[in-house]
C-alpha cells in the first residue's frame, strides 16, 4: 500500500477509534474514503462488491456498463458502474470504441457515419452535462435517463426541422438500446417522439440517364471513361458507391455477363455470402467499350491490363480509388456539367424503375441485396400514388361491369 492510503487509513483508523467505532476489516474504511476509492469506482470495482457474497457461486461479468453477477434465483443482475462525474460522456466512448469501422472492430459502419455518430453523441453528451451540472435535468446517467431527459432535449431542437431531430433520436436509439435502456424504444412506441412524415423517395428516370450520358460524352480522356461507366453500372444495378470502386477484374464474368460483389455493405461484421448482379443486355455494349478503354489507358503506362487488381483503376499507378477521390472526380465533374445526382439517388432509381414496372416487392428486395423487405419499401420502391390509383380504378370498375351484368 502507498504512504498516502496508508496515511489516510491510519487518520480514519484513529477517527473511528476515538468515536467508539469497530474498523474491523480495513475495506470497511476504503468504503467510506473517496479519495482512496476513486480509481476503483472508475474501474467499477469497489471494496463493498469484493464483499458482497455471489448466491451462486459465479464470478462477476464485464458488461459494457458495470459488472453483473447471478443473484439469489440464479439470475443475472447487472452492478452498475460509477461512472464519475459525467457517466453520459464516459459511456458514450466506451460505445464508440466498441463501433469503430476499422479492425479488430470492423462494426460494419462506414467511415462517414461512424464520424457522423460520433459528432451527434459527443455534442449530446456536452449537453446532457451542461444541464445536469445547471440542475435543469435530474441526471445524465444514460442508464437512468427517462422521459423528463427525453423531453428536455427535445425542447431544446423545438426550431429544428424534424429530419434532423428524427435522425438524431436515431443515433440516440441505438446507443440506449446498446447500453440496454429502452425509454427511447418505448417513447416512439407510443408515439411520443417527433416523427418526419413519409416523403416520396427522390428518383430519376431514363429521360436523366439519356442527358446524362449525352453530356458526359463531352468529357475525354479517363475521367470521362470512368464516369460514363460508372453512371451506367450504378443506374443498371444498384450497386452501392464502394461496391463499384473496390470491385475487381476478377469479379466481372462476361461470359455470365455477372458482377460478383465482394466488399457489400457490412465486410468483416456481418456481411452474409457475396452476391452477383446480373448485367442487363442493354448494358453489357457500355461494359465493352469501358474495358477497351481500360486496357489502352493502362497500355500507355506501361501496365498489363490483366494484371491490374482494380476494375476501375486509377491512372499512373492502377491503384483503387480512394473515397474522397470517387467522391470528387463525380462531384467536380457533375457541377461544372449540370448533371444532378449522386451514387445513392441512382441506386433508389433501380429499384424505384423495377417498382414502376410492376416487378414484385420480394424480387427486387433481392436484386437489391436487402434483407427485409421493409427496407426496400421504406427507402427505395414504392407505390406510386398515381399507379395505386389506376390500378384501384381497374379493380373498381371491373367490379362495376359485373354488378351491372347481374342486375341486366
């Protein structure tokens, strides 16, 4: 033991002597000193834990907020663990620490978003502290949190647009239900929480994939190869923005006229099997030129075009592409021309395109790699209005002809 725990003792052994008091076993002094206990309240292992008897027999488990043991019944009961003064701020790393994108954790988050729920949380925790510390919110326990917090907070986005305090709840939702409290799954199952109304699901048609097309001819050399090519794969299959950049020779078959994907959403967490999509007719001539195109551009730097890993390379060095590049030869390229859209109104399109042509929700669940159909429906095909209604004017009336027939 250090000399200044021992100095502490011994002052809280000659204090407890000097009022009559039993110390006893030297623990039942570390519970009543907070500053020699404080490095194990951090670690959420105090001395009154170490005595508590387990009922049956087992040793306590890390959880991600505290320890929890078997009780009485055989149970597992959760301890929590104090988290200092800010325990909103300290859980919140700890949950973002187990999230993180790259490996050993390999959550299955995009780098973006795992940036975007960091700055939401971080920013939520600065203000669950801020109030707590002012006395406007009864605690920031994110364990302990319930409605009143809830209600606060939403309070305070009262100017917001509801797509933002929508996405917000979000993030909140998931993190409450990581830590395993579910006020937040409750609140919108009783329909307490702000909800964005459902908004048609933003498309484009073959009249922008022909303009489109049409300006990018005018764009040469490689960036105009690569864009052109690009629009096309993603307009013709839905493919995600990565799964096109990080795609390989290898996985284009053009005797099946298939494209195996083999970084979907979701690589090293729970990704299942790699799936093909299938290259319609219309686009396996787009397909050909791109390769030709490939092949001399990798030509004039001296590079085996069999050879080259990406199947679309960057220039000089045949490397993948890098995030921020894709992003920005698109964007760059597309501003000066006019052309509006990106990679993600493209694959709503394809799916919204099978939709119109009346191809059923399942198949084009499947197409597009979901795993729930409710997915696609909310996000990506829908009904249209103008659809629901003729198809409901076909049904009625085809109603009526038979009434009419019988009553004649």
């Amino acid at each position: 033991m250090g000399s200044i725990e021992s100095t502490a003792l011994a002052k809280a052994h000659t204090t407890a002597t000097d009022s009559g008091t039993s110390v006893g076993n030297p623990t039942n002094i570390i519970k009543v000193l907070p500053g020699v206990t404080e490095a194990a309240r951090q670690e959420g292992t105090t001395g009154e834990q170490d005595r508590e008897p387990n009922a049956a027999g087992s040793e306590p488990t890390e959880t991600p907020i505290g320890t929890r043991t078997r009780g009485r019944l055989g149970r597992f009961v959760r301890r929590a663990r104090s988290m200092g003064r800010y325990p909103f701020s300290v859980a919140v790393e700890a949950y973002l620490e187990r999230i993180r994108p790259e490996p050993p954790f390999n959550s299955g988050y995009s780098p973006a978003t795992f940036k975007e729920k960091s700055a939401k949380l971080r920013m939520l925790a600065r203000l669950f502290n801020s109030w707590r510390d002012d006395g406007l919110i009864w605690t920031s326990d994110p364990l302990k949190m319930g409605e009143p917090e809830i209600n606060f907070l939403l309070g305070h986005f009262d100017g917001r647009t509801l797509a933002y305090i929508d996405k917000l709840l979000d993030h909140l939702t998931v993190f409450f239900e990581d830590i395993g409290n579910p006020v937040l799954k409750r609140m919108r199952k009783q329909r307490k929480l702000p909800r964005e109304e459902e908004r048609d699901i933003e498309t484009v048609g073959d009249a922008w994939f022909a303009d489109a097309m049409a300006k990018l001819d005018a764009v040469d050399g490689w960036r105009g190869s690569v864009l052109r090519f690009s629009v096309v794969m993603y307009y013709s299959t839905g493919l995600r923005s990565k799964e096109l950049r990080l795609a390989r020779l290898t996985d284009l078959d053009t005797r099946a006229w298939t494209l195996t994907v083999t970084n979907p959403k979701g690589t090293g967490k729970w990704a299942g099997r790699m799936e093909k999509v299938e290259i319609f007719p219309s686009v396996r001539p787009h397909v050909i030129d791109f390769l030709a195109e490939r092949e001399k551009m990798l030509s004039s730097y001296g590079l085996d075009s069999l050879k080259v890993l990406p199947l679309v390379p960057q220039t000089e060095d045949g490397s993948f592409y890098m995030p921020d590049g894709w992003r920005n030869l698109r964007s760059k390229v597309f501003g000066r021309l006019g052309i509006e859209g990106d990679t993600r109104l493209l694959r709503r399109s394809f799916g919204q395109k099978l939709k119109d042509g009346r191809l059923p929700i399942e198949e084009i669940s499947k197409t597009m790699r979901h795993k729930y159909t409710i997915t696609t429906e909310r996000y990506y095909a829908r009904v249209r209005g103008e659809v629901a209604w003729k198809n409901a004017a076909a049904v009625w009336e085809a109603g009526m002809k038979v009434s009419v027939q019988k009553s004649d």
